[in-house]
C-alpha cells in the first residue's frame, strides 16, 4: 500500500540523492514545531486528497486516502528514523525472547483516546482479535497471521473456533505478550504499521457507526467527513506523544483531479499537494520556486497482471516480454520530467535489502528480444494488453506512453481502463474484475525488502490483488519470516526475488519521487519516505 508513514524528509526545491531511509509517520524530532518561525498554533491546514475506500478503521485501511487520516488519528507502537532505524511511539519497549519467537510490548504511561479514556494493553489485544477474525471481514487481517492462534479465528475454510488468538496475552495493565507461531526475527519492524493500534471500548458497540467517526490516540482528533468533499481532524490537545501538533487541525480536500488541486494551490486555496499533474511537472518548480518539493521516496509504481480470466496461468516470458517493450528512460526524461528513476528491481533503494540490477536486465528496453520472449511465451492473449487505472491520481498520461511503447514494439494492441476514482479502481481489483493489468502503486509499510515483496505476492497477502500464487514464492517467503536474524530474512527475501523475476507477478516500472509543494499560507513542511507529509510540524503563518 500503501501504509505506514515515518522518517523526515526536509522540503527542498530539489534532493538529488536517495538516501537509505525508512517509512512511517514523524521520527519523534521537534524541530521546527516550536512556533519559532511566527507560525499560529491554531491554523488549519489545507491538504488534497481523496475519498477512503473503507469505512475508516486500522485494521481495514490498505490506501493512501485512508492511511493519511489513519496514521494521523491514531499512534503507532513504534516507527521509524531516517535511517530505517526503530523508535518508540505508544511502546516503552517491545522486546523478544530469545529466538523471537515471544515478544513482550510494554507500553508507555499517560497515553488516552480521544474520548479520554485511559489506553491499556488490553486494548491492544481486544482490537487485534477483532481484526484477526474472518468474520469481521478486515482487510489487513493477514497481518496478524504470525500469532499462535490465528488460523482458530481466522480458518482457511468454516467457521471460528476461538473468539480469541491464544498467542496474545495481557500480563498487566500496560504489557502484553505475542506468541507467534514460528519465531519471526522482524515481527517489531511489522509493528510499525497502522493494523497494529488500539480500539476504545466504544468501538465494540457500533463498529459500523465508528468507522464514520473513528476515535483514535493520536496527534489528531476526528471531527467531520463530508464524503467525496472532505474530511476534517482537529488537534487533540491532551495527546501524549512527542509529535505534538504545531497546528490546530487538518483539512484533507477530496479531489476528482491532481490539476484542480494544483491551480487551488498556487491559487493559496490549498496549503499542500503531495503529487503535481503530469501536465505541471514541467512548470511546478518555476511556478512554487522554493516551495516546490522534490525528492525520492520509498515506493514503486508496476503493471499487475492478474491470475484470471484471459491472463490466468500466462507464460511469465510473456510479461518479460512486456517489460522489455516498455522504455522507462524516454517515458520518465519526457511525459515524468525526470520525476522517476527506472526500477531495476521490485524492492525501491532507500529500503533494507535493496539490490541493485536486480532484474537482470528485464527492466531495460530491448524491444528484439521482448519480441523474441513474446513469441516463446505463446503470445499476449486476445493480442491485447490492456491497464486499469485511477483517473484522480495523474496517470492517464503515463499509462498512454507505456501503452504506445507496447503498441510499437510488440505490435499488439494496448487500451486504457480509466476507472474515476481510487476508491473504484480498488473496488474492481477486490471482485476480480480487471481485465488484464492495473496500476500498482506500493508505498513502503515498514523499511524492509521483506514488505516489497510478502505482503504483495504471497498467495494469502490481502493486497495480493493479481491473485499470484504460487508455491515455491510461499515457500521461500515462509523460509525467509523463520530465518534466526534480521540480516538473514532480508538475505533470504534477496533470494527469493530471484525468483520472483522469473515468475513476473508484477512489472516494476520506476520508483517514486515527491513531485509536490505547499502554498505562501504555510512553513516547515516536511515528507517523510512514505511521500506523505508530516502533518504535526507543519506551521500556519
């Protein structure tokens, strides 16, 4: 997804270098958000979004519309510095036995929700087995399937057997145990991420009606959701963490278009655009000068084929073909203005256990032999490759490029699937509706290669939208989670993507940069790695 948001990125009008960083929310530094700058405390800043697919709840958010008020509304255990390094949020500590296979969260004092209810431990354990159990239908509920217990409220076939995941015990009223399954060397990096946070005990007598209006621990309190208009937070002045909000809330603006919400913001009608229109890339920095962002995150951007219909159990040559038809560098130098890096691997660089050339050359462009592989592969299916995309998230121009690429170099036909929203382009791709590939866009959920690939490709993965599966990929991700160290997981999962290239579940693109801004009206913005910006230390003049 899309998920978790953390290490601080200073806004620049240009960062030329990746650097080795993680995602996630604010990395605990107050710099800035001190008011030195003149900046009022109780200023509303203005931010473009869009419509959540979900009603808005932490275990059932796996979006960039969803997560932005998520990881705003509610703390994490944990995240993460710019160096991909773990720090404490809610969590005094979360500390693991000695082959990690039981991990003690210990949890910090004076921490409340919204409606000023004290957080304990059990609130933790009571929301993750509301969200483990199949019969509430969460769409992270896979996250939890490391815990002792899982497969009893969450069967692969029938119903419940357990209310409860036996690995998840309360010790006290601010510690509680997880036992996992199979010893798991980063379980505390997948901690990191938004399914794993508390619920109030209001929750549990309307979830429905909290969705609507969620109650969180975080910076930000809810306050208003105008569907397909707006939604409002407001600044929860008894928050406990050490990213206190510098301003008195957040507007996030629901746009049917990247280019209405540029001209609102040179227009100083919006404060913050995350992303600029394809159409503005050649004139947002001259239009912002030193208000214009840009820089790398961690995130790609791939065609998905999906598992059914026409494309069920295609030749992977096939989509090798496809990829090598495809030239990234003109695409990215012309239609981008050099706002992407071509991706020579499915895992982004600023993540643990990047390689480069990954690939193996099947990113590069060699329409010969995309042909050649095109042909033995049995060739593209109904001669037709056709995209589905968002048309509220400034694609349309690049998906046309690619498809031209494909169109000349492999002779086949290429269409566009515009569908009008995010929201409905997930929708298709959850009833299996696409009719060959779709846009996927994944933003890193914690800092490891680990996330890039198990949480995409693993034929249980809830964001496993392309229905990959296959069973030597299980196998070596299986392998990989129950390796003794941390070094050793990534090392495995290096191996595995091996194999993931001669399988092509997906044809990594490019990865990402920040192509954004923020108005006159507004100071001390920050994007983290994630590419979302720090919305606590953002100042109102």
């Amino acid at each position: 997804m899309r998920g978790a948001r953390s290490a601080k990125w200073v806004a620049s009008a240009i960062v030329v270098a990746f650097a080795a960083t993680a995602c996630g929310g604010s990395d605990g530094d107050d710099s800035g958000g001190d008011g030195a700058s003149g900046g009022s405390s109780d200023g509303i800043v203005r931010i473009d979004g869009g419509e959540p697919q979900n009603p808005l709840l932490p275990s059932d958010t796996t979006e960039q519309y969803g997560a932005l008020v998520m990881d705003n509304v509610f703390s994490k255990l944990l995240d993460f510095d710019d160096q991909g390094e773990i720090y404490m949020v809610a969590a005094e500590s979360v500390e693991p036995n000695e082959d990690a296979s039981v991990w003690t969260v210990t949890l910090k004092e004076g921490w409340t929700f919204h409606d000023g209810t004290p957080v304990t431990a059990d609130h933790y354990v009571r929301a993750w087995n509301w969200a483990a159990n199949i019969d509430n239908n969460q769409s992270t509920s896979f996250w939890f399937a490391d815990i002792a217990g899982y497969e009893d409220v969450h069967p692969e076939e029938g119903a419940p057997t357990a209310e409860e995941m036996s690995g998840l015990a309360v010790v006290d009223e601010n510690t509680f145990e997880i036992t996992l399954s199979n010893p798991v060397s980063y379980y505390d990096y997948k901690l990191g991420y938004t399914p794993f946070t508390p619920l109030p005990d209001s929750f549990y007598e309307d979830p429905e009606a909290f969705g609507e209006n969620p109650i969180g621990q975080g910076p930000y309190q809810f306050s208003e959701w105008n569907h397909n208009e707006s939604i409002k937070l407001r600044t929860y002045e008894d928050y406990a963490g050490d990213n206190k909000p510098q301003n008195g809330g957040v507007d996030i603006i629901a746009y049917t278009g990247l280019d209405a919400a540029y001209q609102d913001l040179i227009s100083d009608n919006l404060d913050v655009i995350r992303q600029v229109d394809p159409k503005d890339l050649p004139v947002y920095e001259s239009d912002l000068g030193d208000r214009a962002i840009n820089q790398p995150y961690n995130a790609t951007q791939s065609l998905v084929p999906v598992n059914y219909g026409d494309w069920e159990d295609v030749d992977p040559r096939v989509l090798q073909g496809i990829s090598l038809a495809i030239d990234r560098e003109t695409i990215i130098n012309t239609v981008l203005n050099g706002s992407k890096t071509p991706a020579d691997s499915f895992v982004p660089p600023g993540v643990m256990g990047y390689q480069e050339g990954a690939a193996g050359g099947l990113t590069d462009f060699d329409p010969e032999r995309a042909r050649q592989l095109v042909e033995e592969g049995g060739g593209v299916p109904n001669g037709e490759v056709v995209v589905q995309f968002n048309a509220d998230g400034g694609h349309q121009e690049w998906v046309d490029a690619v498809c031209n690429s494909i169109i000349q170099n492999l002779e086949v036909e290429c269409r566009a699937d515009v569908k009008p929203d995010f929201d409905t382009d997930l929708e298709a791709r959850d009833a299996n509706e696409v009719e060959a590939f779709y846009r996927g866009g994944w933003l890193a959920d914690y800092p490891l290669n680990v996330n890039f690939m198990a949480e995409l490709y693993h034929s249980r993965a809830s964001t496993n939208y392309g229905r990959f599966d296959n069973p030597e990929v299980d196998a070596l991700f299986d392998e990989g989670n129950q390796a003794a160290s941390l070094e050793e997981t990534v090392a495995a999962y290096q191996e595995a993507e091996q194999v993931l290239w001669e399988t092509m579940p997906a044809i990594p693109l490019w990865f990402q940069n920040v192509s954004g801004g923020y108005s006159n009206n507004v100071e001390n913005v920050a994007f983290d790695t994630a590419g979302q910006p720090l919305l606590t230390e953002i100042t109102v003049k």
